[in-house]
C-alpha cells in the first residue's frame, strides 16, 4: 500500500487523511502551517515539522493547502523521480504542479464533490461524493481506487474543464444557501425571522432534493412555471416590486432559466413559454 502524506491539515486535509488511513492506506504523517491544526480535534494524525519531511516520507502527497498556496508549495517541495503529488482543488487543473512534474513525478487532482462546514462535516459526508479527478495513468488508477474505497464515483477531468466542473459546484451548493437566504429574506416582510423561516422552508427544500433525486430533471419541476402560470408569475413580481425589490431581478433571472426546463418537461407548449417569458422581461 501506497504511504500517504499530506501538506496542509486544514477540513480537506484532516478529513481525507483520517478517511483514507480507516481504509488501510498508510498514512505518514501531516505538515502544518501553524500550531493549531484540526487534524489534533478529530485524530491523533502525525503531524510533521515540514512540508519536505512529509514530501521525504510519502510515496503520494496530498497538497490540502488554501488554492493560492498550492503552486507555491510545490515550487519549494523537493521531489522525486516516480513520486506522485496530488492537489485537491476543484477549480485549478495539474499545471500548477508543473514544479514537481519538472522533478520527475507523477501529478494529478482529487476534487471530493462536497462541502466542507467543517471536519467533523467533512469526514461524515464525503463518503459516497463524486471525486473530480485530474490525472494519467497509473496515477489515474491509484485515484479511481482511492475514490472507490471511499464509497464514492469519480468523473476524468481534463485541464480544460476544471473551471466550469467548479462553477457548477458552486451553483449547487454555495448559490443554493443564497438562495434560501432571499427566501428568508422575503419572510423577514411578513415577521417571519430567518430562524423561523428556515426551519419552516427546510422540508420543502429536502422534498424538492429527494424530487431531483428519485424522478430527475425536468420531471421534478414543479410551481406556476411548471404549469405556465403567467398570473402567478405576474403577483409574484408585484409583491417583489412592492416589498422587496432588491429581490426581483434575481427571481426575473431565474425564472427565465425555468422556462426551458419546463418546456422539457412538457407540461407547457411554446405559446405559454414565451407569454411567460414576456412576462418576465417586463422592467
């Protein structure tokens, strides 16, 4: 088995060396930017003087340092022939590497597909995630194997798609706690506090996630879009207009990306899909 390191024992780090050491690869040990890691909170992981002794001791490395840093990382790291360095960013493809392919070793990405609120968080939900990876072979295999023993799909990335693979993350993730956000904004115009209105708003979210789960898009849409329900639409962005205007552009947007979905669904035909997007684009 593979001896496992890690240069940074941040969430991702943490998790995954404490995930990957339960599936009985051999873990060596952690470096640390400072003295207060949370690796130390959630196991007794090995923690390193420096990212060369991790580098020194570790067949593959795992570079879990913030995005910005990972390029100067590896530029200051000592490699060697046959050694294998991975990051896991989602957005930044294996250019960044580039110093340690130079060395002679192999370089790849490992991208868990989830969010990380914390370790605890992390180590809990990222078994069974999709794994973003960006590698040849045979390190490309050593990831598959990696993702598979984690109980979790993989996608092959090429460098090219990195971007768009992390844009859409953030749309399914980072954007999805915005949009509960205006939710509860909006309940805030009838005296409903965020708290209140979350907790209110959360079975209809986690019903609308089982929907795109169990039937799939577009059969899972459902509302007055769905329905080609231009009156609706139209009291909706009254409302907005009248109690929350820094909302209404945001809803025309997103309503006019509905549309399309909707159609496919084909629960509308085309004359409804443009009265409704008429509707929409109405200043």
């Amino acid at each position: 088995m593979l001896k496992v390191g890690f240069i940074g024992a941040g969430t991702v780090g943490t998790a995954l060396a404490v995930l990957l050491n339960s599936k009985g690869y051999s873990f060596v040990g952690a470096s640390r930017k400072t003295k207060n890691t949370k690796a130390g909170s959630v196991s007794n992981l090995r923690i390193l003087e420096n990212n060369q002794q991790v580098a020194d001791a570790a067949d593959l490395v795992f570079i879990t340092t913030p995005d910005d840093a990972i390029a100067r990382v590896a530029a200051e790291v000592q490699w060697r022939a046959g050694q294998n360095v991975v990051h896991c960013s989602g957005a930044d493809s294996v250019d960044i590497l580039e110093p340690a392919r130079q060395a002679g070793a192999l370089v790849g990405g490992f991208h868990p597909l989830q969010t990380f609120a914390g370790v605890e968080r992390a180590i809990e939900n990222i078994p069974g995630s999709t794994f973003g990876i960006e590698a040849e072979e045979p390190l490309l295999t050593t990831l598959k194997e990696m993702a598979a023993a984690l109980g979790g799909n993989w996608i092959k990335l090429a460098a090219a798609d990195k971007v768009a693979y992390h844009a859409a993350a953030v749309f399914a993730c980072n954007y999805l706690v915005t949009l509960v956000k205006m939710a509860t904004d909006l309940w805030q115009t009838f005296s409903i506090p965020t708290d209140q209105a979350t907790q209110a708003l959360l079975p209809l979210i986690k019903g609308t996630l089982h929907n795109i789960d169990t039937i799939g898009i577009p059969d899972c849409l459902t509302g007055p879009i769905a329905r080609g329900d231009t009156g609706t639409v139209s009291k909706h962005l009254k409302a907005l207009r009248d109690s929350a205007p820094a909302l209404l552009s945001s809803y025309k947007e997103l309503g006019l990306q509905t549309v399309p979905v909707a159609l496919a669904k084909g629960k509308i035909n085309e004359k409804q899909a443009k009265e409704l997007q008429a509707v929409l684009k109405t200043s």
